[in-house]
C-alpha cells in the first residue's frame, strides 16, 4: 500500500551532489512506499540492474535490461512487501557541469511479507550490501533531475529467513 504521505519527485534548492544522490533515494522511496511513480521517475528509459541473487533476476542471469524488466522484476516483487532501505556511506565522483556521475552507497534493506512487518516474531529477511549506480540527467515532469542507467547491488551479508524473498507460485 502506497505511504500516505505524497512527497514530490523533484526537490528545489539541492546542490549537484544532493540531487545526484536523490535518485537513488527515490528508487528505494518508491520500493518502500509502493509507489510506482516515485521508483519509475528514479530509472532512465534505458537503463539495467546488476544482482546476483535469483529472486530479482531470471534464472542464469545476473543482469535486468530495460526499465519495463526492472519494474517487473524488482518493485512489482519488492514493492508490495514491507520493507525499508536504508543507505549510508555514500560516495559521489561528479565533475561539474557534466551529464553523468557515478555513486555507491552501503545499504541495508529489511524485507517482510506484504502486511506482517509489524508482527514482532514474524519472518523477515535482511540483507547487507553495497550499491554501485551510474546516474544521468533526464527530465522528469518538465524538471531536471538524476536518474539511474546502471544498478548494481553486490551483497556482502544476509540474515534471517531468506523464503520471504521467494516469488509467490
């Protein structure tokens, strides 16, 4: 279910860094809050994600190619659960004025069965990784702003009970 609370796509005031960072927040907003506008305005129309992990890519594969698989595969699946992303660390090579940039962050991402995040013993998967994205500036609304060409999640640790990542059927 989306959040309740309506938060714009693009911010005002951000500096070239902040706004280069702001889409990855927006990808992880939008998986957290169901909210398919938000996580489809953080992805350029040709991007890809990177995973090694079966539950986001098709069997034999590691890489998503177009934003129409990304969807499919990663918030169509994702989005609905109860999740959080969180990021930390993150890093931005930017030189000024250019159209592409490139970031990685530290991540942890709590996943729960769609409806049971609140349930104190109830299954809950969380994984530890760190992201490396390649960004570009694309419009969005009639505004300016980063967006995701390439998305890689390396994991580095899992906890807890990894069936709640299994697609249903």
């Amino acid at each position: 279910m989306p959040h309740p609370a309506t938060t714009p796509i693009s911010l005002t005031a951000l500096t070239p860094r902040e706004a280069i960072t702001d889409a990855i927040y927006r990808a992880v907003i939008g998986l957290d809050r169901n909210d398919s506008t938000m996580f489809n305005s953080a992805w350029a129309s040709e991007s890809e994600s990177e995973s090694p992990v079966s539950f986001l890519v098709q069997p034999n594969s590691t890489t998503i190619n177009g934003l129409t698989a990304i969807r499919a595969q990663i918030f169509d699946h994702v989005g609905p659960m109860d999740t959080t992303h969180m990021l930390s660390n993150i890093r931005v090579e930017y030189k000024a004025g250019a159209d592409t940039a490139s970031l990685t962050a530290y991540a942890l991402a709590q996943h729960c069965p769609p409806g049971r995040g609140k349930e104190a013993d109830g299954p809950k998967y969380l994984v530890g990784g760190e992201y490396r994205v390649d960004v570009v500036r694309g419009e969005e609304g009639g505004e300016m702003v980063w967006k995701m060409k390439k998305w890689v999640l390396d994991i580095i640790w899992t906890q807890g009970d990894a069936s709640v990542m299994q697609r249903p059927g």
